[in-house]
C-alpha cells in the first residue's frame, strides 16, 4: 500500500483561549512507498509524532490530504476503518499502557474486538510471538503478566501487539527510548527481520541518527512542523552544509569521513556511515604509506 | 563520603515470592566525586538510587552518608544533604509556574521570604534561566524542565545529588544543556552520582561502577572503560562508534591509544601517526 500526504497541515485545537494556535506541521508532502523503510528525525516539537499519528490516520488534517492506493482515506467511514486496519502505530513508551492481567490478553484484545475466531487469535499470536523469537510457549504465556517481564521485553510486547493485527505499515514512535543499549539492540534487528520476513513498510521516529542512516531507505528531516529534507541518507548527508543550522546530530562515522578528506584521505566525498568502513579507508592510507 | 555496606533489597512479587533487586553491595563514593553507575535494565540502578536517598530502606545491610547510618538520620538534614532526580521531569515538578516550583523546594524548609526570593534569583541566573521566572511549566523545552528539576533540589544547598539517567527523556540539545549544569555544579563542588544509560553521561566521571542483576561486577575509570568495548554493550551502553572503529583500527595493527571517543580525538590521534 501506498501513502501519501499531500500538503498536510495540523493545528491542536486544545490551547487555552487567547493563546495562539499554531500548527503543529504543516506543508506536509510525503510518500510512503511500500516494503521500504522510513526514517524520521528533528528535535522534539519538530512534528515528528503528529506526522505520524496523520499517517496513521489518528489525526485529520486540518489541511491537505492523506491518500492510501490515490484515495482520501477520509471519504468514508468505511474507507478510514479499512485504512486503520493496515496501519499499526506504536506510540512512545507503549507499555505504559498494558491493562491486561496476561500478556495473551494483552495481545488478543485488537483481534477479539475486530471479531477473529478464538483458533485465528491464537494462531496469529503464536505466530507473531515466534518472529520476535520471545521464548514462550502460548499456555505459560496465558498466565504471565505483562508487568513481570523486563523493559525490553515489554517492548517487544506492545511491538507484539501491533504485529498480530497484519498490519501493512507499522509506525514507530521512538521505538528504543528508555531502553539500554542489549535491548535496543534487539529491536533494531527485529526491524529488519520485520523488512525482510514480512517486507513491511516501517515508518521509525527517532534520535538515534547513528542507526537510522545504516538502516533506512529514506530518511525525512522535521525542523519546526516543516518537512526541510528528505532523501536517502547518502543524499542527505551529501550537503553538509544544509544540515548545520538544524541542529541535528551527526553520526560520528559520517562526520569522521568529512574530517578524514581535510586530513588527506581523500574519498571522493562520499558520506559513509559504517565504522567498518572507516577502518577500510584509514587503514588502507596507512599501509600505503608505510 | 556515601558509603553502602552489604546492601541488599528485596520487593515482594506478586505471590509472595521475594525479588530480588540488589545483592550485597559495597560501595564507596568519596565527596566531591563524580560516579557513574552503569547496568542494563533492571540490574538495580534505581534501587540503589532511592536506597542512596533514603526513599527506600534496604532489607539488609547499611548506608552511611558521612558516617552516619541513613536511618539514623534526621529527615529534614537529609533532605538537605542529598537527593534524587528522576528520568523524567515532569514526575518531581509540582507547581505551573517556574519561580513557584523553587519556591516551594525552600518554603518545605520554612526559610523567610526575602532569603527565598534571593535564592530564586540566583538559581535562576546560574541556570541562565531568568527570563523564565514567571513563565509555565509548559512552555519550557525538555531540558528546561529538567534543569529546573535540579535546580528545585540544589537550592536546598544539598552536596550530594543522584540522578537517575536525567537525560532519557530529552532531545540532543535538551541532553547537553542537563550535562552541562551537571557538570557545573560538579565543578562548584558537588558530590554526583549518575546513574547512567548513554555512553555520553560517562564523560565527566572519576569512577565508574558496573551493576548487574544486582551485584557490582565492575568498577574503574573511564579510560578503563574505554578499553573493554564488549563489557560496556553488555552493561547496556550503546559503544560510540568511533570507539569501536578504534577497536577495529587496534586490531588491524594501528597503533591508536586511547582516551578516544571523539572524532576530533580520532583525527589528533591519526595526526601523531602520519608518516
């Protein structure tokens, strides 16, 4: 499935009376192409997760338009419900919002209410919980509580929760926040088994810029609700000069590579991102002048 | 000086049975020291935070602070000796308005008006904040928030300050503004103790400690640290990459010594081996 926002603006109505509305994003033009992974960065308030709930259709736009497949996803009642039901969004820090006494119930609630037979349910969840490689067998997980298990994996948990739905595009807000590095790690490898096994289209907010360059197909720059740069991450960190007064974090890699041509190894300017590599270039100068 | 002697900490799970959170802890953390305290998730970290406070009183073992037993403690003194901030802000900000939240921290230890507008004053021009004085908590960024938070507990003139990974909730700009206040008030003489998450916490400290499920498996300097690349990922610190290039370029013959986990560091490094 295809989405696009097409000049997408969004203003909270919730400001105190005499406060001035802003919009939160605006001028939005994006296409989320299938199977690919996406990237989003900006500092807080940028917009980052109003783009995403506007992608996920959580929010109408006060301006502009969301199309799935070319179409308004909001012609219809039926036409959103269907367009919700191929979109899954993990907001920040998901399980703070587990209500279930077991983690089966926890994942099971999305497909009951959508009317799944109980053998479907158990059968996705199944599934499901074997892809994110969690180690349980469906009975002992029956009667597990979500609230016993460690931040990782309840992570992985809310991940779970979004996944058993087979949604086409799965959105997630700051998927590693909070988490230490082991954990962090995990997900970051489930996101491109998700790629590969399910060819999932992926839409990842986050700060972790020196993941997101090695991982994502495109990469979306917020600055102040504005969308000021998209393109591959090679693209994007061709112009260094343009990316400066974001205030964005470099990846240290890439800004390794800026400061190794000033220093005589020379690469044809080419962004690189892999500590690997770096090694390759640095070490291969050396040797050569050895 | 905080010194924890065979701490150990239980919670009661959920059918009785005990948790355990902390086991056999020794720890000594000189004044005037900057510690940081590393582990992956649920190895303790917050546990030996709140027992170093007082908000939790271990099950066995003890916790001196300048001698003294914690539980021999009196609250009010305690409470201006040392204290906790959390991850997140907005958990430990009690008022709308900045000067009130300020306030407050000094009005709870009943000192007159005009030495509590003085404080505020000066708090607020140490955080490089006055312009914020009358405004809501709502209009400030992350890392306002959260150097508000400090400031709430430094006011009080405490000399230790534990902190509980401050920088987990906030944006690259909000991450330096909270370090760098942490580091000022370590260089006017704070003792710190910094439980940490990211590998840019442990910059500044003289002394880390590695916690894991519970036990202290680890403690040295920073630049020991930087030697065991694969033992900090197992803590749960994300290696810089830059640190682990160093490892690669290391292995591969280079002769690239640390402390190096900047690119600037990298680059003077490769600059004493040109040929």
């Amino acid at each position: 499935m295809k989405v696009e926002a097409l000049d997408c603006s969004y203003r909270y109505r919730h400001f105190p009376k005499g406060e001035q509305e802003e919009y939160a994003v605006y001028d939005i033009r994006l296409t989320i192409l299938p199977s690919k992974i996406f990237g989003i960065v900006g500092a807080n308030g940028a917009g980052k997760s109003t783009l995403a709930y506007l992608l996920a259709g959580l929010l109408k736009p006060s301006k502009g338009l969301i199309l799935a497949d070319g179409k308004n996803i909001y012609t219809t009642r039926e036409s959103l419900a269907a367009f919700r039901k191929s979109v899954a969004l993990v907001p920040q820090f998901p399980e703070d919002q587990f209500f279930s006494s077991s983690i089966c119930q926890e994942l099971s609630f999305g497909l009951e209410r959508g009317g799944s037979s109980r053998d479907e349910i158990q059968m996705r969840i199944a599934a499901t919980l074997k892809l994110l490689g969690l180690e349980f067998d469906t009975k002992s997980l029956m009667g597990r509580s979500p609230f016993e298990l460690g931040g990782g994996e309840r992570r992985l948990i809310s991940i779970a929760a979004a996944l058993v739905a087979e949604p086409k595009i799965l959105i997630l807000d700051e998927p590693t926040a909070r988490l230490d590095s082991k954990a962090s790690q995990r997900i970051w490898e489930l996101i491109c088994e998700l790629r590969q096994q399910l060819r999932l289209t992926i839409i990842i907010i986050s700060h972790e810029m020196e993941r997101l360059v090695c991982l994502v197909d495109w990469l979306v720059i917020m600055h102040q609700g504005k969308i000021v740069h998209q393109g591959t991450p090679l693209e994007i960190f061709s112009k260094p000069a343009e990316l400066k007064p974001l205030g964005l974090e470099w990846p240290q890699i890439t800004l390794l590579g800026y400061k190794l041509e000033q220093f005589g190894i020379k690469h044809d300017h080419r962004p690189i991102f892999e500590p690997q590599e770096a090694a390759i270039l640095i070490s291969k100068w050396f040797e050569e002048r050895r | 000086m905080i010194s924890l002697q065979r701490v150990s900490h239980f919670y009661s799970g959920p059918f009785g049975q005990k948790i355990s959170a902390l086991e056999d802890v020794n720890l000594n953390i000189p004044r005037g020291s900057f510690t940081a305290i590393v582990g992956p998730n649920n190895s303790g970290k917050s546990t030996l935070g709140q027992i170093m406070v007082g908000l939790l009183s271990p099950s066995s073992g003890q916790v001196l602070i300048e001698g003294l037993d914690l539980a021999h403690w009196d609250h009010n003194l305690l409470t201006r000796t040392i204290g906790l901030i959390f991850s997140n802000p907005e958990d430990q900000i009690v008022f709308p308005i900045v000067e009130d939240d300020l306030a407050f921290s000094l009005e709870s230890l009943a000192m007159d008006t005009l030495q509590i507008e003085k404080k505020v004053a000066d708090i607020l021009k140490f955080l490089d904040m006055e312009e914020y004085r009358h405004c809501s908590i709502h209009q400030l960024s992350g890392g306002q928030k959260q150097k508000l938070a400090i400031a709430a507990m430094v006011i009080r003139g405490l000399r230790y300050l534990v902190l509980d990974e401050p920088i987990s909730h906030l944006d690259a700009k909000g991450r330096e503004e909270v370090l760098t206040l942490i580091k000022s008030l370590h260089q006017a003489g704070g003792t710190i103790i910094y439980l940490a998450q990211r590998f840019e916490e442990l910059v500044m400290s003289d002394l880390v400690v590695a916690l894991v499920s519970g036990r202290v498996v680890w403690q040295g300097s920073f630049l020991e640290l930087l030697e065991r690349p694969e033992d900090m990922a197992q803590w749960g610190i994300e290696v810089p990459p830059i640190v682990r290039l160093v490892k690669i370029l290391q292995d591969k013959g280079l002769a690239v010594a640390h402390p190096i986990y900047t690119v600037d560091h990298l680059i003077a490094a490769l600059e004493k081996l040109k040929p």
